[in-house]
C-alpha cells in the first residue's frame, strides 16, 4: 500500500517537523509535513477528534475564516474558486469530517481522496498550493481552538493534513519513476 511506501518520508518529516516546531512562523512555506497515516498513535486520533468536535459546531465561521486567510496567504488562489465559497466551504469541512472519522483506517478513504486530488487539477490546483491551504488549515485551527491548540494537537494536525495531503497528491502528479 501507498502508506507503508511513504514511511521512510514520513520519517524523515517526523524529524523535521521536530526540528522546526518551535521556528516555524504560521503563513510561509513548510507549514505542513507530509507524514503517514500508520504514524499517528491512538493519543494523536484522539487529540485530532477532541478538536475537531470543537471546531464543528463553529464549521460556517471556520469554513469563512479558512477563505479569508487562504486568500490573504495567496491572492492568487482566489480565482480557483468559481463557485459560492459557503458552498464549497461546506464541502470542505464535511469531507475533513469523513476523514477525521476514518483516522484508523486510511486505506478506506484513499480512492476518495486520490479522485479528489485528481479532480483539484481540473481546478487548476498545484502541488505547491497543499502547502498555503495546510497553512490556512492550520490557523483556523489555532484560531478556532485557543489555548486548546497545544503543540501536541498541533502536530498531530500536521501529521494528519500532511498524509491527506500526500494521497491527494500522489493521485494528481505522480512523480516519474
Ligand atoms: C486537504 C486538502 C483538500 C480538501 C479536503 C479539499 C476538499 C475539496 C472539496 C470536497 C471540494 C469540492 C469538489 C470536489 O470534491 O472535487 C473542493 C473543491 C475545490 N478545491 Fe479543494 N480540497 C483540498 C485541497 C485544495 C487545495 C490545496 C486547493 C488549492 C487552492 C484547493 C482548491 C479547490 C478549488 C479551486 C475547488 C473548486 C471550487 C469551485 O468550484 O469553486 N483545494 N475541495
């Protein structure tokens, strides 16, 4: 399977993600790591869970927020989307919600989400542009969660968008053997 092929990378990620949590300034390139799934222990779904519920009853802001900041990241992505961004903002959180159910068994939302990547290129999407959402992503999150978004949710957070990420990804610009 595709995940286990992405544990040396996520490795790898691991450690930089380590390295870099405390540099890191939210909004610039390497915001996220790619990681594998099989990489996030029981305590990490929890925490991911625990914070999402929080978020959830708050998704109609959050969805705004995550525009709002995405655009302020890059005003080049606003283009990209056509449609009513309430719409599409909903469409967002529901399948963030799918995947956030689904943290013990990847496997079973893979072909959705590599679809999904292949789909974002007839949007116009670049693999670079995984990089601003994740950003984005990630400071809703901070936003949305207060003192609640400690290191720990955070990196469990970063580790999950990044195995999302990856999968989407590998599905729309597969590397050249
Ligand atoms: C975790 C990663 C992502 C998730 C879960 C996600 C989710 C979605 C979903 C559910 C849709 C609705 C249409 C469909 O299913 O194909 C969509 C559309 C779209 N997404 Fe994403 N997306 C992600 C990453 C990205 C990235 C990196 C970009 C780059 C800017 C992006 C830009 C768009 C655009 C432009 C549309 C079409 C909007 C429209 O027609 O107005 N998405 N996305």
């Amino acid at each position: 399977m595709m995940y286990g092929i992405l544990l040396v990378a996520a490795g790898l990620a691991i450690v930089l993600l380590l390295q870099n949590k405390r540099k890191r300034e939210r909004g610039g390139a390497g915001e996220y790591v790619e990681a594998a799934p099989s990489l996030l222990s029981e305590q990490q779904i929890k925490l991911i869970r625990d914070s999402w519920k929080r978020v959830v009853p708050m998704r109609k802001q959050a969805a705004e927020l995550f525009y709002a900041r995405l655009f302020e990241l890059d005003p080049e992505l606003k283009p990209l989307f056509r449609g009513k961004l309430d719409f599409q903002g909903d469409k967002l959180m529901t399948t963030l919600n799918v995947v956030v159910n689904s943290l013990e068994d990847l496997d079973s939302v893979e072909t959705m989400l590599q679809a999904m990547g292949e789909r974002h290129i007839t949007y116009g999407v670049d693999a670079a542009h995984y990089e601003t959402v994740g950003a984005a992503l990630l400071w809703v999150l901070e936003q949305g969660l207060g003192a609640y978004f400690t290191p720990e949710v955070e990196e469990a957070w970063v580790i999950a968008y990044g195995a999302i990420a990856t999968t989407m990804k590998a599905a729309a610009y597969p590397q050249p053997a």
